[in-house]
C-alpha cells in the first residue's frame, strides 16, 4: 500500500537527462538455476560440497551409462526442488547472480529499491568525485512560473555545493 495519494502516484515526472541504462555483464551462474538450487541443497545436507554438473548429468534424460538407480534418483531431485520451497529453504534458491551496469540512475533510486531486499550485494560509483551539474534530476510537473523557481533554486544550490569544493 502507498502512502501516495492515487493522483500523485499516477503522475510520470520527466527526467531532465537522458534515460537510464542498463547493461548485463555476467549471468553464468544463472545459466542452470534448477540444478544450482539441487547442487546447493546436497551440500547443504551432504557430507561434501556437491558439483552442478552431477545434478545436470542426473538430470540428463538421453544418459544411458547402465546405472538401473538413475531415473529414481532423478525423481528424488526433481522432489526436493518442490520440497525445498514449499520447506521454505528458499536460501538454495538465491546462488545464481548477475553483474549489470546500471547507468544514469539516481543513488537515492538504488538504496531505495535494493535496499528492501535481504540478499543484494552492490558496488556504487562514489558520487564524491563526480560532476554536480543538475543535467540528471527530475522535474516535477509545475506550471511555467513555478517551474522557473524550482530550476532558480536548482541552481542556486549546485552553485553553492562548487562553492564548498
């Protein structure tokens, strides 16, 4: 629930920059996100770390190397996938990650958001040594005249942030 009123959280404000970006870098550990979260839970419960590529060789239905045990211990894993969440052991379910670049995206937009969520680990560009110029801010809807104050004001303090520097 909003603490906004309906009219405000409908209103879209314009971004006085260009559009953020984004980029992935780095998804391979999501590249098999079942046989990650089986992998995780065998090591979990197991006497040793367990590979993902022995869930992918149990799970590889074309695989005829003789072992009569195979289709049994697949059903077995496919299971504790289902069991996993329903247990709410959802932890197994949070080992693949990706790296992506996001550009143009005010910091206070990325606490905020990554902020409400338990298992995020980022890196931000230190703001300390970057440009204030007020290129990338966001502009409420305001008429012509309230405008012109809102973007006096801006200025006036971006002028006194270089002031201190």
């Amino acid at each position: 629930m909003s603490a906004l009123p309906d009219a405000a959280r409908d209103k879209s404000y314009p971004f006085a920059s260009t559009p953020p970006t984004i980029r992935l870098l780095h998804d391979e550990s999501a590249a098999h996100p079942f046989a990650l979260a089986v992998a995780a839970a065998w090591s979990c419960y197991g006497s040793r770390p367990a590979r993902v590529e022995s869930v992918l060789k149990l799970m590889d239905v074309g695989l005829d190397d003789g072992d009569e045990l195979r289709p049994h211990r697949r059903s077995r894993a496919q299971r504790l996938y289902r069991d996993l969440f329903d247990a709410g052991h959802h932890t197994t379910f949070q080992h693949a990650n990706f790296v992506f670049i996001l550009d143009g995206v005010s910091r206070l937009a990325i606490w905020s958001f990554f902020h409400h969520h338990p298992h995020y680990n980022s890196e931000q560009v230190s703001q300390r040594y970057r440009e204030v110029s007020g290129k990338a801010m966001v502009t409420p809807g305001l008429s012509e005249r309230q405008e012109a104050i809102y973007r006096a004001a801006t200025e006036r303090a971006i002028d006194g942030y270089r002031n201190l520097t």
